[in-house]
C-alpha cells in the first residue's frame, strides 16, 4: 500500500512544536503533502529538510511567513517540478510536484494550497484567477501524466461539506463560481454525457465516503467553539486522475490531532512507486 497524507500546517515552525513529527513517525505516510509551510529555505535548512526521516522538497513564497508547500517523500522522485508557470501565484509559493517516472510510467505526486478569498475582495479576485489558471494547466497535465493532487482546496464543494451550508451561500469557499468551478473539475464524460468539457478528476474522499456529513470536515474556525462543537469545513483534497483513484482502498481524516486549523487526511492507494 501507498499511504498518501495531506495537512496544511498553518506553519511548519509552529506544526513541529506540536508534536506533528512525532505523529508522521507513528502513522507513517510514504508522502506528506504540506501546505501553508510559512516559511523560507533558510528557515527550513537543518530543521526541517527532513521530518520523520522523509525527505522534504518545497517550493516557497516570495512574501516572509506566508504560504509555501512541500511534498514529505520517503521515495527519491524522478523529478521535481516547483510552481506551474504563473507569473502571479508562483510567486506565492502554491505548487510543486514530485514526478516517480518510470518506462511504463509516468505519475505525479503534487502538494498545492489554493488562495483564500475570505480576507476581501482584491483576494477574491485573486482566487479567481488562480482557479482560471489552475483549470487549463491540470487539463494538460492529465493528458500526459497521471496524478493525485492533495492540498487545501480553500472550497466545499457541497452542502454536505460544510455545517453552516445555508448561512455561507455568499462566503468565501463556498461560492456558487468555487463550486461551479469544483463541479467541472469532477465532471466525467464517461458517466455524464452532458459533462464532456469536465477535467474528469476525482475527489477520492467522496468517492469513499459517498454520504459522510460531520466525519468528512478537515478544518474549523478559530473563532468561537467551532472546533468543540464540529462547526466544520471540508477544504482539503485529494484529487486523483481516475486509474489513480481506482486503487484507493481507505481513508482517515485525524480530527484527535491538533496540529493547525486543519486536519490531516490520509488515503491508503494499492501502488507502488
């Protein structure tokens, strides 16, 4: 089995002093995905280059203590590929992906943190034309390769992925473009005639847990009880092309762990890199 693990750290630094470690060398995932790592390559140097005895590959922002993502590998990728190609969002540290290449391969690893447009417009705005990016840049990607993308998605896509799904119609992260957007991501032609422009991914946590409500939330709110009272999103991700997705066997979301805002989320793939 190929365990696969996903976790926005709110902070690597901060992550650590948690115990984060000590919990990836007890569960023992063959990649960690992290998100929001907060950090710089000289913060990273003698620190963090390894955690757990897995071999960290980043790609950090621009920006001091903002965003940033890495991949947790204990296999040695083929390849490292650090951003997309986006003048603006490369910038910001949002995407690298690990390629485990072979002659009769070709199949990505890949961690990436989508904008949050909960702060105002101008990032709203922002968010917007990363998913504009981020669309035709994941088509051409599946035509060549296939890829399970974990990450912070920064959207539920249902009703079921939210507990307030009324009261945040006109929120940030669920907004009917992000959900939209979320749809035509999933969207398959083979199952759908009426889908044949969809991208044809699959949200693996679903396709598990088809009907799971408060079990299926990955991250709560600061504000209030949210985190007692499971007032929760699901905002974290795998995304895997369909044959990928075909040989996930199980999946756990650790809401006994308290690490950052978010939780981790680990699904068990029949694979072998």
């Amino acid at each position: 089995m190929f365990k696969l693990t996903s976790l926005n750290l709110n902070g690597i630094r901060s992550a650590t002093s948690k115990g984060v470690e000590a919990w990836i060398a007890a569960t023992k995932p063959d990649c960690i995905c992290v998100q929001e790592v907060k950090a710089q390559a000289a913060d990273v140097q003698g620190k963090f280059e390894q955690l757990a005895g897995l071999k960290g590959y980043f790609h950090f922002a621009e920006k001091k203590g903002y965003s940033g993502v890495g991949v947790y590998s204990r296999h040695t990728p083929s390849e490292v590929v650090t951003g997309y190609g986006s003048h603006e969002f490369d910038a910001e540290g949002r995407y690298v992906e690990l390629r485990f290449d072979t002659p009769k391969r070709k199949l990505s690893i890949i961690s990436c943190y989508f904008p949050s447009g909960s702060s105002g417009e101008e990032r709203q705005l922002a968010k917007f034309r990363f998913l504009a990016e981020m669309r035709p840049y994941l088509t051409a990607l599946k035509q060549s390769r296939e890829f399970i993308l974990c990450g912070d998605v920064n959207i539920a896509h249902q009703a079921m992925d939210l507990k307030n799904w009324r009261g945040n119609q006109k929120n940030s992260g669920f907004l009917p473009e992000e959900r939209a957007w979320m749809s035509h991501l999933l969207a398959r032609a083979d199952l759908d005639p009426l889908a044949a422009e969809g991208l044809g991914l699959v949200d693996v946590y679903r396709q598990l847990q088809p009907t799971a409500t408060d079990a299926a939330y990955t991250w709560w709110s600061n504000r209030g009880q949210a985190y007692a009272n499971n007032v929760g999103w699901r905002l974290d991700y795998h995304l895997a092309t369909p044959a990928l997705a075909a040989l996930a066997r199980t999946e756990h979301i650790y809401k006994d762990v308290k690490f950052s805002d978010h939780a981790p989320i680990t699904v068990d793939y029949e694979l072998t890199l």
